[in-house]
C-alpha cells in the first residue's frame, strides 16, 4: 500500500451457496482519485461495494484502510474508516428536510440525544456551500428532483467526514446536464483530497470521468489500470467479452411511404407547442433535449397519459383522438416508459403474467374466455425472441436484471403488435451488453415496418440506432438532423444551442 493509497482490497472472495460472486478480486484506490469500477450487470460490483462497507464478509482476501488491515469490515468499521457509499436508492428520509438529512445521520453516529435544529441548519449550510451546490435545506427531501437527491446524499458523505465516497451506477436516472453538474461536483471531491468509486456501466462517463479503471466481469477482475490505457473499444470487450459495436447502423425504410404517424402543430400548454413531424413505417426516430425541454411530455400526450390540448394525429390514414391511454391503444400506439419498475412492470409477478397484461384481450376465445394455449404460444415466443435470462417465466420480474425487466417491457408491448412504438428512455440502468441487444430488438421491429420513437439523451445510442433526430428547446422542435449530418458533435451542438 503506498502512501497516496488510502483503501486496498486484496484477494477477496465470496461465494452464495453455489455460487462463485467474487473471486480474488484486488482494488487499490488513490486519495483524491475517481476510480472506475466497470462491468456488467451481475459481475460482482455490488458484493465487493458490500463487503468493503460491512454489509457482507469476505469468504478470503483483506481490507487495508488507515494503516490498518482486517480480514473483514462491519458497517461501523467503515464508518468510523471514512467510507461511505451511495446507493441508487440514496438511502434518504423522505419526510426530513434537505438539512435534516445531511446532518442529523453524522450527530445519531456521535450519539448526540439533544439536537439543535438551528445546529443542523447551521451544518448543513456549511456543507452545501462547501460543495458549491444549490439546495434548498428547508425543502423536505421528497419533492426533490432526483439529480437534487443524489446531491443532498453527497452532502451528508461529506458532513460525516467522508474520505472514500462509493457512487453505485450514480447517473442511471439522470439527464446529461444533470449527468455534467454531478461530474462537476466530483471534481470538487477531487480537491479535497476525496477519493470517489464510481461504479458503472456506461462507457463513455467511465472513460470521461475516472483516472484509473478496473473492469469485473463473472466475478473477477479482467483489466486495471489508468483510464489512458482503455477506449471505448477495449472497454466493451472487457467488460462483455467480446467486441461492441461502435457504428451507426440503421435499417433500411421506404422514405417515399406514407406515414404511420403524423403529428400536426401538437400543442400543451406549459410544456410544448407546434410540434410536427412524419414518421414513416422501418424508421426510428430520435427526440432529445435537456431536462424540462418538452421531449417526455411529447411522448406522454402521444399515449394519452396527459393528452395534448391543441393539434392533430393521425395513424396511417385516420385521425385519431388521444383523449387517454386507451385511445392510444386502441390506435396501435405502445408506449415504454422511463421508469419501467413503477409504471411498466407489476414487480412481484411473473414473467408470464407481465409479458400478456396488455394483451388479454388479444388471447380471448369463445365465450370471452382466455385461450390457454394461445397465451403459452405468446410467453413462449417472446421469452425465446428477446432473448430473456431467466430460469423459466414463472420467475419474479424483481428477481431480473434491469436488462431482463427492460426486455420484458419491451415484450409486453410487442404482444399487441403496435404499429408505433415509443420508448422513453430504453436503455436506462442497463449494462453495455444488454444496451446493445435491446437497440438490436429496436431495428429488428423497425425492420417488421414499425414506426419508433426514441426519447433518450444518450447521444451515442441516438446516432447508433436513429434514422433522423428531432431537438426540442424550450418545448419546440428547434432542429432536425439527418443522414451524415447525425453526428454526436451536431446533437451536442443542438442541445446548447
């Protein structure tokens, strides 16, 4: 351990049951570093996160901090070592203020019985401006926004005296601006001499973001070093095992077709106006813009969940009227949301039921009554299709990777045979190889003759897998980019225009 080390992990293994979930994995992190853990879902990310903070003991291997080793850590230990971790959850109390929540956990930690609530303003205020972040510390922490959550969750790090901050896939449910303010905010980390694990997926902030890499995959580490040594190239093959492509590649459509969809001057207010725009059958188009552009709202009043006040739609040749999700249904319209565990999943079914819930009356028989066999045909064929990891359809859809759950969303909208698909975010919180299968699943339907939209502010997925790209600016289409045109730096350069 050098001197600038100030957490190793050496050799740690552990096994559940039968399963091997690390094996021998060694990390060194560097004080004032951002070290980059990588690797796919289920690689043992996680465990190694729970075993260095206590939550989990090592089967073999030790843990070096503060000039002391141990061959195991329980949470206190960690604590009182500086190691603190963020979960995707955050691990926040909802009905507490901003400043509650930041420095009421560091006096509990001191046993303090009396608290001041002047002391913990007094406190929290100390480290927001410390960070140079804007919070409200009055506002109660359930009407933040997410990006704000993870804020405040930093803040309390650094009110217990952080030395070592684990983010865990930190940015999954933020926008790109958000995603650049968080990156910011690490770089303040940075300074103060605080290391930071930042835990991911994603190729591009790994690569943007860390100083040094270590790539997991089944359990082990398969690379490690400084981030110069790794592109986007030799990063997917570490973490997947084998080459991720890097291309556009977009299927081929009819352009002189007509439409599937046409959106005339669709309007809401205080959220869009006079957004049109064609949509042909085989193509797949993009819609992106910063947080609070409009995009999603599009999306939502497409399907009816808040239905646009002014404007036309049509699906082929008929005009229809989207007064709620229902009618957009009953036009051929599907609708994959962003936040797929609380609007497009029932969590503790199964596979099977998630797959045909809205297709049931697709599967009818005589008498109104479900056509057995023909349901199984359905499950079987998609489970098959999409390719779905699971020991059979009977298992939870909690027990998935965020892969496997997008998949089956994906899925259920299939059943019913859409003519438009829109997806909201498809790829969120999933890793780089399942990333890669879903926008494959994407062009094989847009291949079929669906129309798909695309909401996303990923910007290499947008160029991967789009025909044209759409940019909506303070809720109106501002620009449309096409052809060789549909470049990373001219989406970039639309965004902030």
């Amino acid at each position: 351990m050098t001197s600038s080390t100030v957490l190793a992990a050496r050799n740690i293994s552990k096994r559940f049951g039968g399963v091997r979930a690390l094996d021998a994995v060694t990390l060194e992190v560097r004080a004032g570093d951002v070290h980059c853990v990588a690797g796919e879902n289920g690689c043992g990310k996680s465990t190694l996160i729970k075993i260095i903070s206590g939550v989990e003991s090592p089967d073999a291997g030790e843990i070096e901090i503060g000039g002391r080793t141990r061959s195991r850590m329980t949470p206190v230990d960690a604590l009182r070592a500086g190691i603190q971790v963020i979960y995707q959850d955050f691990s926040l109390f909802p009905n507490l203020s901003v400043a509650e929540n930041i420095a009421l956990t560091p006096l509990i930690a001191h046993r303090r019985k009396l608290v001041n609530p002047r002391d913990v303003r007094t406190r929290a205020a100390a480290v927001v401006a410390e960070l140079g972040v804007q919070l409200d510390i009055d506002a109660p922490v359930e009407e933040l926004t997410v990006a704000d959550r993870q804020l405040t969750a930093i803040c309390r790090t650094l009110a217990e005296e952080a030395r070592v901050i684990f983010m865990d896939e930190p940015t999954t449910a933020l926008t790109r601006h958000e995603v650049q303010a968080l990156f910011r905010v690490v770089q303040t980390l940075q300074e103060r001499g605080v290391a930071t694990i930042f835990v991911s997926h994603k190729l591009d902030e790994v690569l943007e973001i860390s100083q040094h890499v270590t790539v997991m995959r089944n359990g082990a580490v398969v690379a490690s070093g400084p981030v110069g040594e790794f592109d986007r190239v030799s990063l997917g093959r570490a973490m997947t095992g084998r080459d991720v492509r890097d291309l556009r590649d977009v299927p081929h459509f009819d352009q002189g077709a007509q439409p599937v969809l046409s959106v005339e001057a669709l309007g809401l207010d205080g959220a869009f106006e006079d957004v049109t725009f064609d949509l042909k059958p085989g193509e797949i188009l993009g819609i992106t813009g910063l947080l609070g552009s409009g995009r999603s709202e599009i999306a939502e009043a497409l399907f009816g969940t808040t239905p646009a006040q002014r404007g036309r739609v049509k699906v082929g040749d008929a005009e229809v009227k989207i007064r709620g999700v229902a009618d957009a249904v009953a036009a051929g319209i599907g609708y994959v949301p962003s936040d797929r565990l609380t609007e497009g999943l029932f969590l503790d079914q199964s596979i099977a039921d998630n797959v045909v819930a809205g297709s049931l009356d697709l599967h009818r028989a005589r008498f109104g009554l479900l056509d057995g066999a023909h349901l199984r045909r359905t499950i079987d064929a998609f489970f098959s299709a999409l390719r779905i990891k699971a020991p059979s359809v009977a298992a939870p859809i909690r027990s998935l990777s965020g892969g496997n759950q997008q998949r089956v969303v994906l899925a259920k909208w299939l059943a019913r045979g859409p003519r438009v698909l829109i997806l909201n975010s498809p790829t969120v919180g999933v890793d780089v190889g399942s990333k890669e299968e879903i926008l494959d699943i994407l062009r094989k339907e847009a291949g079929k003759g669906k129309g798909v939209i695309v909401i996303s502010d990923d910007i290499p997925e947008l160029v991967s897998v789009c025909h044209r790209v759409l940019v909506v600016r303070q809720g109106r289409i501002r620009q449309v980019i096409d052809g060789e045109h549909l470049t990373e730096g001219s989406i970039l350069e639309g965004l902030n225009a």
